[in-house]
C-alpha cells in the first residue's frame, strides 16, 4: 500500500515538474524571441498585444504567422494583413523556430493570460501618456553612439555600420538594414526602445548579444532618432550633396578652362621646324 502510494506521489510530482519546466521554457523563449515587440496582456506595442490570443487564432494559424508572417500576408490571410496594415506595415522578422518550441510558446501566452473581464477593464483604461522630453545632452550623446564617435560601454559596433538616416551631422551609413529616419514616428518611445534592448532581428542578435546597449545608451539612442524624425524635413540629404558636387564640379571646370588659355598665351603656335627653314632661306637670299 504504501509503495503504491509512493508511486502515484512520484509520478504527480514528475507530471507537475514537467509542466513547471515547460513553463519556464515557454517564458524563457517568450523573452528572448517575443518579448521585444510584444507583450502577454492586451497593451500593444511595436506588435500587438498577445492577451487571449488563443481564442483569437488558431494554434496552426498562430504558427504560421510567427515562422513567416510574410509568407501568410502574401498568400491573402485577411487576419495577417490586417494585422500587418495596422501596425505600419513593420515587417515581422521570421523566428525559425521549431514546431515544439512553437508549440511551448502558444501554450505560455495561454497559461499567463488574464480573464476576459481583465482585458476588457484594462482595454476601457487610457493610459496617460508621458510625453518624451530629452535633453540636448542625450540627443548629442545619441549621436554619438549612433555614428561611432562614442563607443558602447560594453562594445558593439555602431549602429551606422548599418544603418542610414537623413541627418547631415552623421555621415551616410550602411545599406545592409533599415533606414531608421522616421523609425520614431512609426514606432514611437516604447517601440525604438524595445527594438534596441529586445535584437529581434538575427543581424542585432549576433552584434549584441554579448556586448549589450545599457539602459543609458538606449534613451539616448531613442532621444537621437526621435530628432532625426523631427528634423528629417529641414535636412539636405544625400541627393542634395550630390547636385552641389556636380554644380560645383561644373563651375570648377569652367573656371580651369578659363584660367589654363593664360597660362598658354605665349606659347609657340608654330613648329620650331619652321622656324628654322625660314632662318635658312633667308640666309640664302
């Protein structure tokens, strides 16, 4: 008796540790993959809120977008497009990820989720929103780290390296990612700051997984490209530079055309062959 009651207890507590580390696994991947651009109540941000998302979709369905959200927008999902239209068309980066961590990750967002009468009293709340107010100091500091001429406290490469704005004090930057001029206007404080602490993108991941941007850096960072979103219409731009090379290059041109004829004024304009058949026939007669 007492050894059969030993084994139901083992096996409760085997069956209750299993569901615990798949929790914690579930939680764990929700923070490294989805926690930048998501959260699990109904507040949005870069992306929506994920409260109750299993009443909304499917599990299949909810697969599918996270893998490749493109990849469902383009086949005519009504629900990913509509998804994909209301949130500034920011494209979702694919996860990769496998089917039992997708799984692991569909069944944490449902554990954790609150009541429907939560969401709805957390949905009919405004929030006040504090407005964002850097310092020139930040937005200088900002800069700095955005264009190199500061190093991250603990490394990294430049966000330059990467990246482009239209900001005359910065030096054009990289085409290998976004260009990030209105990326405050589209995504607001909350989303350029979840971007930058969460690396959603496999490209941010592999440059700062070790080397991560401080708390600092990041409003600093947030407070630049928020003055670059706002300053974006007051700015030459690249193709302006270039107009001013090839007007300058035109007058430069000119005026070297102009000034060389000077310098070859006094030059012999006949051959000194000539010159010297003349001295002879004239020595002659």
């Amino acid at each position: 008796m007492v050894s059969k009651i030993s084994t139901s207890f083992l096996f409760i507590s085997f069956l209750f540790s299993g569901f615990l580390l798949q929790a914690q696994n579930g939680e764990s991947l929700f923070k490294s993959k989805c926690a930048a651009c998501h959260k699990t109540s109904s507040k949005k941000s870069i992306g929506p809120g994920l409260a109750n998302v299993h009443e909304k979709y499917s599990k299949e369905w909810f697969k599918k977008f996270v893998n490749s959200s493109q990849t469902l927008i383009k086949s005519g999902d009504a629900d990913a497009i509509k998804i994909f239209e209301e949130y500034n068309k920011v494209v979702m980066p694919d996860q990769g990820l496998s089917d039992a961590e997708l799984n692991t990750i569909f069944d944490y967002i449902k554990s954790v989720n609150p009541a429907k009468t939560e969401v709805a009293a957390t949905e009919t709340v405004e929030e006040k929103v504090v407005p964002f107010e850097p310092t020139k100091e930040d937005i200088l500091v900002g800069q700095n780290l955005f264009s190199g001429k500061q190093i991250f406290k603990n490394g990294g490469p430049s966000c330059v390296s990467c990246h482009d704005i239209r900001y005359d004090a910065v030096t054009a930057g990289g085409g290998l990612s976004v260009e990030l001029t209105d990326v405050y206007d589209r995504l607001k404080k909350e989303g350029v700051e979840g971007m930058i602490t969460g690396l959603p993108f496999p490209q941010m991941r592999a440059s700062y997984q070790n080397h991560q941007i401080t708390e600092e850096e990041t409003t600093q960072l947030t407070a630049f490209l928020k003055e670059v979103s706002e300053q974006r219409y007051y700015q030459l731009g690249l193709t302006s530079y270039k107009n001013v090379l090839l007007i300058w290059g035109i007058i430069g041109t000119l005026m070297l055309m102009g000034i060389f004829p000077l310098f070859w004024y006094k030059r012999k304009k006949e051959s000194v062959n000539k010159r010297i058949y003349e001295r002879q026939i004239k020595s002659r007669n």
